[in-house]
C-alpha cells in the first residue's frame, strides 16, 4: 500500500471527479448553453436589429409594465415579510402554524391555477364582477389583476427568508431593549431590522426576480392585450409566436441578463450574510 490510507469519510477520487463531471455537465447543458443561444440569437442580424426591436412601443411598454409591477409587488411582499416573519418568531400566538402554512402556499399550487382563481373572483363572470362592473372598477386584464397575481406567488420569498434567522437569534435582544424603554417601534427599527438586514435583501432580490419573470398566473389574468398587459415574459411568447424571432429573443435577454445580475447580486449577498453570521458566532 502506498499513500496514506482514506478515512471513513473520505470518498474516492474517482468519485469526487465523477461528481463534479456531472455538475459540471449538467450546468454547462441546462445553464449556459441556453444562455448563450438567447444571446446570439439575439445578435444574429446585428445589434441594430436586436436595439430596435427593443425600442418598439410594444417591447417599451412592456418592458414599463414588468417594472411597475415589480416596483408595486416587491415592497408590498417585503412589509408583509416582515410582519409575518416578526410575529412567527418573536411572539407565540394560536393560528401560528396555520400562518406558515399559509405562507407555503404559493409553493404548492400552480401559478395557473392562481391565476384562474382571480378571474374566477374578479372577472365578468365572476364573484365581484357585476359589482365591479358596475362600479367601472377592471381588475383582471388590467394593472391591478397582474399586480395581485404576481403578489401572490411572490409573497413566501421575504418571510421564507427571514422566518428561520429570526428564530435563530431568539428574542433576547428584542427583550431587553423593551426592559429599558424602548417602544416596539424603536425595538424593531433599532434592533430586529438591523440584524436581519442582509437576509431581507437576499429575500428582496429572490422576489424580485420572479416577479419579473413569472409567466403562468400574469397570463391568465393579463388578457394580452398587446402594448398594454403584456409583461417582458408574456411579450417573448407574442413575438415568438408571430415569428419575430429577434424580437423574442432581444427581450428574452434582457430577462437574461436581469437574471446574471440577479445571481451577481445574491452571490454577494450570500458572501456578506455568511460573515454577518460567522462574525455573530464568533462573538
């Protein structure tokens, strides 16, 4: 025998090479291959053809409505992330476990399905639809209906992520402070907020990024109407249907590269998290 001899943990290095192949594959295949071909697909007739097909007022209009409505569903996900995340774990209350429960839903049910639930409350034919009507009050095929569709398979990314941290750190901190005067506000901006600032924007950004991608239930409420409830997503599959193929792909990678930033972003909050908390332990 030569070498030292592998411990009981240590796996072959023949394993260790296989699994990384594998990765490594699977990545190369599923990733980068198809980020590289929204690219040159893109570019295959020229920058000129790819800006231009950006700067039509269908691809500006719905390059605008993706924005507002990550610009409206974000914050509103992030102070109910907050709140939810805040109550579950500093304060015992009965309804807890239903209030995570709930919180996982949007991970368990089709966005399709989320999307048809709307129409069936908000459309013509729908629960509140002769009242809306009446009222001349359109939520669904107009801002507010994808805006409530996006909330809706967005909300668990903030709480998800705070959820477990704050639970971790325990309420100490927050009882202490209460014990030398400080109200519940000054508690929260002062002493919870500041220790979970980094997982709120790593839970930001995760939102964010599906709010300006999701496809199923926006397509189901959004009517697609061209130039007016067609977001980025749904615009791709509007330009590739009618076989503009520059077009579709042109937006396809400004959705791209909102994704590489989106992981640029999370792998640096990921880096600063991780100290945050190496450093908490250490102290």
């Amino acid at each position: 025998m030569t070498g030292r001899p592998r411990a009981a943990t240590e796996d072959h290095p023949l394993v260790k090479f296989a699994l990384c192949a594998i990765a490594i594959g699977f990545i190369a295949l599923f990733l980068v291959m198809p980020l590289a071909t929204v690219f040159s697909e893109a570019l295959a007739q020229g920058w000129r053809m790819a800006f231009d097909a950006l700067a039509e007022p269908d691809a500006l209009a719905a390059i605008r409505l993706t924005l507002i409505v990550a610009a409206i569903a974000v914050p509103c996900n992030m102070v109910f992330g907050l709140a939810a995340s805040w109550a579950i774990a500093k304060f015992d209350f009965r309804g807890k476990n239903l209030l995570i429960t709930l919180i996982d839903i949007p991970f368990s049910v089709s966005p399709v399905v989320a999307g048809l639930v709307y129409v069936l409350i908000f459309g013509l034919q729908g629960w509140l639809g002769q009242w809306l009507r009446d009222h001349d009050i359109k939520i669904v095929f107009a801002l507010p209906g994808i805006v409530l569709a996006t909330i809706f398979v967005t909300f668990p990314f903030v709480a998800r992520e705070l959820i477990p941290l704050m639970a971790d750190q325990g309420r100490d901190e927050e009882e202490a402070a209460v014990s030398l005067g400080a109200s519940g506000w000054s508690t929260f901006f002062r002493v919870t907020l500041p220790n979970v600032k980094w997982a709120l924007l790593y839970g930001v950004l995760l939102c964010n990024a599906r709010a300006m991608g999701e496809f199923g239930a926006v397509s189901v409420v959004s009517g697609h109407i061209r130039g007016l409830t067609n977001t980025m997503p749904l615009h791709v599959e509007v330009l590739y249907n009618d076989y503009q193929y520059v077009g579709a792909f042109a937006v396809a990678s400004v959705l791209a590269l909102l994704a590489l930033v989106t992981l640029a972003l999370k792998s640096l909050l990921e880096w600063q998290f991780a100290g945050e908390i190496a450093a908490s332990h250490h102290h």
